[in-house]
C-alpha cells in the first residue's frame, strides 16, 4: 500500500454480523493489495453510545457516532458503508450519495422495488459527479466464482442451458430459536428469499452474464411465532401470546424458506432454492451451470474448488474435473497465499473493497452497481407476487434493459 495515496475516509453505520466482516476487509485491504486511495477507518455509527463505543474498540473504528445522519454530514467522511437492517438503506443511501458521499450498502439493496429505484435514480445522478456506489454482493468475490464467470464467457462450457441453485441454511429449524429483525417484514421486506435467494440470483446472474426475465415460485413460513428473545413482562414483538415456557412469542411476518422456477433470456431455465430450514446445512450455497459444452458446479461449503465437466473430452477419461482455485492466476488469489493455502468466507469482503477503491480511483463504475440491485429487487419481488398470484411473473421494468451492467 502507497503511504502516500490520498486518503478515502470511511463512515460505516451498523456492527453487527455484517459490520465486523466489513470492518475486516477495511483493515486487510490495504496491506494485501496496491489501492488508490488509503481507507481510514473513521468513524462507526450505532445508536447505543456504550455499545458502539465497544465495537469501535474491538473493530477498529477511530471515532463513533450515533446519529447517521451526522456521519453523512462530516467532512472527513467520503465514503458510508452500510451495514444496517433492510429498512434504513433507502434514507441513508439517499442522503449520502445527496451529499457527496461514495456508498458501499449491504444487499439486499432495499426492501422494496420502489426504494431499490430510489436507491438507484440518486446513485445515477450521483455518479455524474463522480459519486460512486455498489451493492454488497460478496460471494460473486469468490475466486472460484470468478473463474467460472470466466470459463462460461470463454465459452468453455458452450450455451447455457440449465442453472441450478440452492442457498441453504438451517439456523431457523429449531421452533425455539428466538425472533431477530430478520423475522420482521417491516425491517427485513422478506426472509429467506430477501436474505439468501438475493444472492443467488446475483451470483447465477453474474457467472452466467444474462439476466432472469420471468419467474414462478411459492414462499413458505413453517413457524409462524417464536420466542422474544429476553422477553420481559409486556415487551412485545407482535403477537401477545405466551407459550408453555412463559416466553412471550413475536409473530413471523417473512417467508422461511424460497423455491421458484426461472427464464433467463436466454432462453436458459433455472431452479432456485433458498431456505433457512435445510437441516444440517449450514451456508451451503451450491450452483451448477449446465451448457452445451460442458458444466460448472461450486458448493460454498467447499469454497476453494471449483468443479468443471469438459464434454469435449475423450469418453474414456471424462469426468468432473475438481478444480482447486488457489493458483496466483485464479481471481484475486495471487495476493494472497501459495497454491492450496485457500482461503476463507471473509475473503470475499476485503476483495469487495478492494475493487470498490479501484473504481473509485479510476474513476469508474463499482460492480454491482445500484442499477443491479434493482434488477435483483426486481426479480425478488416477481416471485412474492407469483407465490400470491400462482402465476408466471415478468422481472424487468417495461424500460428496462433485460442485460445489465454487471
Ligand atoms: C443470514 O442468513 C446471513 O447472515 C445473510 O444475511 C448473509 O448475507 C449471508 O452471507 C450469511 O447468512
């Protein structure tokens, strides 16, 4: 890293789950890869002083704040990362793009396709004044991922046919685990499909470079109430029900789990699958591509192989070929570690920095951007309304472009 390369100061709002594997990638960035800029980690926004100020500590912020909105005013903050619950992105996206301010916002970009244009609109005018965005689709970070986008634009596996992913966890399947935010359509817009099936529709979109134009799919929600979690008297979430153990439960208000069918435009036929109930899975996120020519599969529960099926192969020696992707030609990987030291889930987050910083510098585009973001919003909401309407529904706008700028 130049010493010397201007600074980029960061804001980030939110430091939870998401707020530590950021704050990594913001401390690892600069030391692992050459950047334009500098990121200075200054300042961390959460509304809870104590507890902000103790993650600030531990996640290596130099200054808190408690109001976003004060963030976004500072002069030495030129970037907001955020990191927040679904329901806050719109405003703070809006206004810090309004004030200059490049954005890096966790996916799903909004909760709702109306915010998602909002989100998108102000980053369009933003960025004719060199305010840069993206959505925080890590996994397409992935180097595995990124030399099957490769292999498929090299037309190694031929012309798409069939996309096959799956998204599953199972830390929802015990009744007993307590409500969280992510259980409240009003903060989260949706549940598994939002949460997990955005990201697979990211990343079948970006390996496969198309577009999903019409889905047909049903939401479910197995557990419909649960506990609130340190539920005293009256503390409420929702319901008002007591359960046998006394514990005050809060009512489910999001899909448990996602499955649809999908028409890429292509012509290319997909099945999505994403659930928080895939007992014993813990974050497998399996995708198989299957083309005219050959086939790609990746399991994320395996994240460092990439599988590939050459049908151009002899009969007599063909097979899945399993790929290990730790070479220093392979996507990012050569800044990292000699072949087969692999690396891990956080990885994807400090090349999503890295990559961000470049455009940045360069003074270009960040991939995905908010446009992209929409158009995933969109096909999220295409299978809410086809889970209620048991119908096929189209994903694109009437003016919009089907093949985007991923
Ligand atoms: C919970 O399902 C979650 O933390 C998602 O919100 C993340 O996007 C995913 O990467 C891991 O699981």
């Amino acid at each position: 890293m130049d010493s010397h390369a201007p600074a980029l100061g960061v804001g980030m709002v939110g430091y939870a789950f998401m707020g530590a594997a950021h704050s990594q990638a913001w401390r690892t960035a600069p030391h692992f890869f050459d950047l334009p800029l500098r990121p200075r980690m200054l300042a961390l926004c959460g509304r809870d002083s104590v507890r902000v100020n103790e993650a600030a500590g531990r996640l290596g912020w130099e200054t808190t704040e408690t109001d976003w909105t004060r963030l976004v005013a500072r002069d030495d903050i030129d970037l907001v990362d955020i990191c927040t619950p679904g329901n806050t992105h719109v405003d703070i996206a809006v206004s810090a793009l309004e004030a200059g301010k490049h954005v890096l916002c966790e996916k799903p970009l909004a909760n709702t396709v109306a915010e998602a244009e909002a989100m998108a609109a102000a980053a369009e005018r933003a960025a004719q004044h060199g305010v840069r965005s993206m959505v925080g689709f890590t996994y397409r970070r992935t180097p595995a991922i990124g030399l099957a986008r490769r292999l498929v634009e090299e037309g190694r596996i031929g012309e798409v046919r069939h996309v096959r992913a799956q998204y599953l966890q199972d830390w929802l399947t015990d009744p007993a685990s307590p409500m969280t935010w992510r259980l409240e359509k009003d903060k989260a817009g949706s549940g598994a499909l939002g949460d997990i099936g955005a990201h697979i529709v990211d990343l079948t979109q970006y390996i496969t470079g198309d577009r999903i134009v019409t889905v047909n799919g049903l939401l479910e929600t197995f557990v419909g109430q649960r506990p609130v979690a340190g539920a005293g008297s009256g503390s409420l979430l929702g319901g008002d029900a007591v359960n046998g153990t006394g514990a005050e439960l809060g009512e489910v208000t999001v899909d448990d789990t996602a499955v649809f069918l999908a028409r890429f435009g292509s012509g290319a036929v997909g099945v999505f699958e994403a659930t928080r109930f895939a007992t014993g899975r813990k974050n497998a996120i399996r995708v198989e591509i299957n083309g005219s020519k050959g086939s790609l599969a990746f399991d994320f529960e395996d994240m460092n192989v990439l599988q590939f099926f050459d049908a151009e192969e002899p009969s007599e020696t063909a097979g899945f070929r399993r790929i290990l992707v730790t070479e220093p030609q392979h996507p990012y990987v050569g800044s990292w570690w000699p072949p087969g030291h692999g690396l891990g889930y956080e990885h994807g987050f400090t090349h999503q920095v890295v990559d961000l910083v470049r455009a940045i510098g360069q003074g270009v585009q960040p991939l995905p951007s908010f446009a992209d973001g929409l158009q995933v919003q969109r096909v999220l909401a295409a299978v809410e309304s086809s889970s209620e309407t048991g119908s096929w529904q189209t994903t694109a706008a009437d003016d919009e472009q089907l093949l985007g700028t991923h």
